[in-house]
C-alpha cells in the first residue's frame, strides 16, 4: 500500500514543471555622460547571449535602442517591448544591468507592475535575477531609483557648472555665426570673432538698421550676391538670419537659459554696438507691423478643412506679366494640421468669393446671421433715396432677394472686415473640401 502511494506522489511530482520562461534580450546604449564607457550595444547582446547559453536560456528575440531612458515613454523600442510582454510573446527580460530597463520612475513602474499582473516572471541581469518575489521586486526599485537619483544629481550638477561659466562672461553652448570656439583648450567655453564672417554680420545690422533692409532682402543678398557660408559650409535660412537680427550676444550681453530672464555681461569681443542692435530691432518692428498690414486675408479663420477638420491658410502670389505688370493672387488651403497628406487643395480667393455668392442663392433666409442689420441698412437706403434725392420708394418691407443681394454685394465690393463680418454671421460653419466650398451641416 505504501509503495502504491509513493509511486503516486513521484508521478503527481513529475506533472509540475516549472513554468517556460521566453526571455527578450533587451540592449540600450545610454547617451548620458556616466555611461560613455560602459558597454555598447553588440558588447551587451554578446555577453547576454554567452549568458544564456551557459544557463540553457530560451531568447525568442533581440531588441537594440538607443534612446535615452531618463524620459518617460521616449523610447519606441521599450515600449514595444512592454506591449509585447502584455500580449504575451515573453515573460522574461533579459538585460545587461537593471539601469538598462529605465532611469525613471514611470518606466520603472511599468516594469513592476506587469510583475505584479504575473505577465513578466523573471528580469535577468549579467549579476542579478528579479522575479516577482517582494524582496526582489524591492530591490529592483531601489536599483532603478538609483539611475533616477544619478541622473537628478547630473543635472543640478551641469546646471550650476553652466551658471558659473555664464556669470564668468563664458558663452556655454555652440557660438553663434560669427564667432568660433577657443582653439586654446585650455581655454573652454571662450569664443573668439570669426574674422572671416564678423564683418558680414556687422553689415547685416548695419544695412537693416540704416538702410531699411527687411530680412528677406538680407537673405537674398548674403545667397546670391556674397554667396555667404556658415562654418559648415550652409546657406543662412530666412530664419537664421531673423535669429541672427535678434541676438544680443553680437554687442556683448547674453540671456541663458532663453527666457529665463538670467543676463550676463560676455566676455567676448562685440561685433556690433548696443545701439546699432536696438536700432535693428526698431526698425523690425516697423517692418513687422507692415506685414501684418500687408498680409491681412479676408477669409482666413472661418473656414474648416472638410477632410480632416483643420483650419484654413492663405498664401499669395506674385506674378509678372509680360506687359510688366505683376498681379498678386491669393489662394486659400488646408493648413494639413490634423493631416499632413491631406488632399483637400487650394483655391484661388476670387473663384472662392464666386462659390461664396453662389451659396447665398442657395442658403435659407434665416442662415444669414446678419439678416437685421443688412435690412437695416437697405431701409436707410430707401430713406435717403426719398429724402435727399426725391426719388420715390416702394413702402414695402425689404425682401429676402434684397437682403441676398446686399450680402453679396459686400462680399463683391466692401472691404475685408466687412467681408469677415458677415461670414463670421453664418450660423453654419463654412468647410473647404476639394476646391468647393459648402456649409457644414
């Protein structure tokens, strides 16, 4: 009987295998300075696979990154790697240490409860094994909120050595055109004036502040004439010479960081003076409010893209004619906000005006919002008409055609506000869809 029973224990015994556990090697490269002589990536997938292979472990598959892990949810190769475990391709990490998985609190914890949901069995390190044992999962923690701490500490610490080099008059950060780095090494963080490029810079403050150049006339001068290069041999953008306008380190002061509202007196050498500077920044102003003026569209604002639902841009044209006259055209698209590839088209303002009036002949009496004060201003027309003029007017009540033509009539001929008035009275929102214009129902 007792031999019966103990067979009968051996072979309930030999049912209960251990669980499988499938292991992903995950290897991150970290970019923070700490960790620059640590392992690379294909060193960590080497010494993790000769890992496995002596402890008999099965790795369904090998996953490389390297971004830095100090954000939360940064990182497209982890995050992949937490859906997969949650679907169940994998219950087990492997990696090469516990600051590999994360360096912050939100991936960390992410980690920690697919443990807890018993999803991930086992994290295994080159020195060290996590599973989903109180004291394991508590040291995992402590490890993790180690990085974190680590990476806190680096950067009060890089904070305040730039803080020093600024209040030491020290540019912290890439020298902007004009100025190139200290060949000295000793001396780090001084810049010294590019004299092959400095006199460009001057006579860009210079030729704006005197001469009433705007920045895109300065772009095309420095492109086309001087053919004029950075040090790594570029073209200055349109917006790289604005930057360029609007840096005070050029007259020896600098904010740092920007916005901070932190300023330091430079220790390098000027390249303009701090009056040339503000009289640049006048005379930007100047130009600015003119754009404004100039680039004022009738239609902007009140139309939505009818195919993913983003605003409505316009952009005008110049073109020259062979008489020598140049007309301007305005065009109206989607801004492509909500859809990079979105299809809807542009339309040119005046085809756009014509499909406006076309949709007044079709639009019911009450849509038009403004209905009281065109009547409004049609009985004040009919008065006039009477009392100034002698003519004789119908006593009748203005009709909705009246009221229709009015409307068209200052989409025709009245200026852009009044134009923006009575659109902006639609009780419907106007859309845009593939060159036609509707209202959204």
């Amino acid at each position: 009987m007792s031999n019966i029973v103990e067979q009968t224990d051996v072979e309930i015994a030999s049912q209960v295998q251990p669980e499988k556990i499938k292991y992903c090697l995950y290897a991150r490269k970290s970019t923070e300075q700490e960790d620059k002589q640590a392992l690379s990536i294909e060193s960590q997938v080497k010494e993790m696979l000769a890992l496995a292979e002596r402890e008999g472990l099965e790795i369904v598959e090998i996953k490389r990154e390297s971004h830095s892990s100090k954000s939360v949810g940064k990182r497209p190769i982890y995050n992949e790697l937490i859906k997969e475990i949650k679907e169940e391709k994998f219950n087990g990490i492997l990696t090469w240490a516990p600051d590999r998985l994360s360096r912050n609190a939100g991936d960390l914890g992410a980690v920690v409860d697919l443990m807890d949901q018993k999803l991930l069995k086992v994290i295994r390190t080159y020195s060290q094994t996590f599973t989903n044992n109180p004291n394991e999962k508590f040291l995992l923690m402590i490890l993790g909120s180690q990085a974190k701490l680590e990476n806190d500490n680096k950067m009060v610490n890089v904070k305040r050595g730039l803080r020093a080099r600024c209040e030491m008059g020290l540019w912290p950060s890439v020298p902007p055109t004009g100025y190139l780095p200290n060949p000295d090494r000793n001396k780090k963080c001084e810049v010294v004036v590019d004299e092959l490029r400095a006199s460009t810079i001057k006579q860009i403050y210079e030729k704006v502040a005197h001469n009433g150049w705007s920045g895109r006339k300065v772009f095309h001068w420095l492109r086309d004439e001087l053919d004029f290069r950075t040090k790594n041999g570029k073209h200055l953008t349109l917006s790289n010479v604005y930057i360029i306008l609007k840096n005070t380190f050029y007259y020896g002061e600098f904010e740092y960081p920007k916005g901070s509202g932190n300023w330091y007196k430079g220790k390098h050498t000027p390249i303009i003076t701090k009056d040339l500077y503000l009289q640049v920044q006048k005379q930007i102003k100047i130009g600015s409010a003119q754009n404004v003026r100039k680039k004022e569209f009738a239609f902007t604002r009140l139309m939505t893209c009818g195919l993913c639902g983003s605003g409505i841009t316009a952009d005008e044209k110049f073109k020259k004619q062979k008489n020598g006259i140049v007309r301007r055209y305005v065009y109206y698209g989607c801004t492509k906000f909500n859809d990079k590839n979105c299809s809807c088209g542009y339309i040119r303002e005046t085809e756009l005006i014509e499909q406006l009036i076309n949709l007044f002949d079709t639009i019911s009496f009450d849509e038009i919002g403004m209905k009281d004060e065109i009547k409004q201003a049609l009985e004040a027309h009919n008065e006039f008409q009477e009392a100034i003029l002698g003519k004789e007017t119908t006593k009748t009540k203005v009709k909705e055609i009246d009221i229709r033509n009015y409307a068209k009539f200052i989409l025709k001929k009245k200026p852009i506000e009044k134009k923006r008035e009575l659109l902006d009275h639609l009780k419907s929102r106007l859309m845009l869809k593939e060159k036609k214009i509707y209202l959204e129902k």
